[in-house]
C-alpha cells in the first residue's frame, strides 16, 4: 500500500502522461524527448501560443434596434487576449524554469496549477534535487500573488474527493518534512544508495523514458493511477477547473494570459482552447527541460555544469538570462522529533 501511495504521488509530480482523448492533439505536441548530437537524449516542453477570433456580433444582432437606439452599433468591441499553455513538468533543470519565468512576466494573468503542500513539496524537491541535481517547479517558479490565479483544486480538496482522511495527509506531511531533514543529513551518493530513497527518487533516465512513452501513445496517466475515479479526477475533473478559469480570463480586459500546467493536461485544455473559444494556434517555442546526461550538456555548452553538491548548487545561467544564484538558506536548527525514521 506505501509503495502504491508512493508510486501515485510521484506519478502527479511528474505530470505523467496520458493518452489524447476525442480530437485531441497527441502528447507530443506538448513535450517530446529528442537526441541530441554530443548530449544525448533531451526532453523538451512547449510553449504555445495563441491568437483570439474577431468578437462575436451575435449579442448586438440579439439587441437588434435597441444596441442602434443606445449609439452602441457601430462601436468596436476590445479585443479578447492573447493566450499562452506553457507545459510544465514538475522536476526539471533550472534553466528550464528560468526561461519559463521569462514569458510569465509578460502576462496580466497566470492561471496555474497547485502545487500541494508547500513544506511537503518542498521537502520532496530537496531530496530531488540532492540525488538527480534537478530543481522543483515550486520553488523556482514562486507563485506572484498580483497577477497568479488557481485554476485548481486545492490539495485538501483533491485527497477528500479521493477519499484520503485529513489524518493521513497530516502524517504523510510530518513524514516528508523529516525526511528532508534526514536529507540535509546525507551526501548525494548516500541518497542514491539508500533503498527507501531509491525507491522514492525519480532518476532523469527515468523521467524520460515516462515522458518517451506517454507521447508513443504506450502509457497513460490512468494507468499509472489505476484508472477508475482517481484519474477521472486527478485529469479531467481538474481539466474542467482549468478551462473555465482561463474561459472567464479569455474575455477579461487584459492583453495575455498565460496557463501553466503539467504537459499531460495540456492535450483537452489546448482542444477546448481551439475548437468552444475558437482561438487560433500560430507558434510554438521549445525549452530544454532534463538532460539525461547534465555533464555532456555543459560540455556542449547548452548547459551549466553539474555541482557536486546537489541542493546547494547554485541556480545555472541559461543563454538568454544571466541570473545570479540564489545564496543557500541557513539550515534550521534541529528539533526534539526529527529522527522520524
């Protein structure tokens, strides 16, 4: 049963794939993994953008003389905005999430997708970080409580719907804190070498090869949950949260939104986008997420060079934004109970 847990969560930190419903464009449209020459194997998520339809002029025909009678017939309605799905993975190089951050700067609206428990997540993503050298979305990509909406449900929402006690949440909650605890403790090859971690810790290898067989069409994400009402939630229902949200901003007086959201959602909010809000699809940018072998990437010079040190590493520069990294917090001191294992 903890394996099971284990292997669910992971699987929506990950955004797993999942097979395109009716009309859909296929995964690959969203996130694909590529070979490069002296780097070797690369997944890639988009980002894609999209253009309004003219305003529609059936409310004015309903109105009739009435629109004429109040001088509003020959008035120019503003234009709807520009929209922007911005796949993301959960897990992915920092440079990826820098690039990221650069289009979501130029949104009025950032509607996205929750991230759970933040000390839960955050305990979860330095253990990532220490074993693969990857950093997690939360906290690269900091919500802006200006311009940021939820278009999802919350954690407590998701697990009650699931049918999880609060009780449990509470525990599994406790449990990663003190195993981020325990891994501040531990080297990188300690991680790797402990089995519980191993257990835990998705490797880049595997990460990709998730990524190459949801977009062969080979897996899904209701397989990898199950199938039955967990994923009809975990997908669709939260799919539906999603589209109405960037519905309402659609026609909202702003001039770019932006959905950013795990890349196996993408395929039905992208399908809604284009055929209920009639917005037109008219480029597609690529983002180098995971490099399986971060060392060849720096040596090709498409990437920073690995640090030794995992979760103290400093944030690598991509081409386009020379940032400078984020000095390491001073660890907490440690309190009576932290010894949970």
């Amino acid at each position: 049963m903890k394996r099971a847990l284990t292997s669910a969560l992971f699987a929506l930190l990950l955004a797993a794939p999942a097979l395109a419903g009716e009309g859909e464009l296929n995964l690959d449209q969203f996130t694909r993994a590529i070979e490069k020459e002296n780097v070797g194997d690369v997944l890639q998520c988009s980002i894609r953008y999209y253009t309004a339809p003219p305003p529609s002029k059936d409310g004015m025909k309903m109105l009739g003389p009435m629109a004429r009678m109040f001088g509003a017939g020959n008035k120019k309605m503003p234009p709807r905005p520009e929209i922007v799905l911005i796949s993301m993975i959960h897990l992915g190089e920092k440079g990826f999430y820098a690039e990221a951050s650069k289009v979501l700067e130029t949104c009025d609206v950032v509607l996205f997708e929750e991230q759970g428990d933040a000390s839960m997540s955050a305990a979860s993503g330095k253990m990532i970080a220490a074993a693969t050298g990857l950093a997690f979305q939360g906290t690269e990509i900091p919500p802006n409580p200006k311009t940021w909406r939820s278009a999802d449900l919350t954690q407590e929402q998701l697990f009650k719907m699931l049918g999880v006690h609060p009780d449990v949440m509470k525990r599994m909650s406790q449990m990663m804190k003190q195993m981020g605890n325990m891994q501040q403790r531990m080297s990188p090859e300690q991680l790797k070498s402990n089995p519980m971690m191993a257990q835990m810790i998705p490797t880049r290898d595997k990460i990709i090869a998730q990524m190459k067989m949801g977009a062969s069409g080979s897996g899904s994400l209701e397989q990898s949950l199950g199938g039955g009402d967990a994923a009809n939630l975990i997908l669709h229902q939260r799919n539906a949260i999603a589209i109405g949200e960037m519905t309402k901003a659609s026609h909202e007086d702003h001039k770019r939104v932006a959905v950013i959201y795990g890349a196996a959602h993408m395929p039905g909010i992208d399908h809604y986008l284009r055929q209920r809000l009639g917005y037109t699809h008219t480029k597609t940018t690529w983002i180098d997420s995971v490099y399986g072998d971060p060392e060849a990437a720096a040596k090709a010079g498409i990437a920073p060079a690995p640090e030794d040190e995992g979760p103290s590493a400093p944030a690598p520069k991509s081409k386009a934004d020379e940032t400078k990294p984020t000095p390491k917090a001073a660890p907490k001191a440690k309190k009576k109970g932290d010894d949970w294992f």
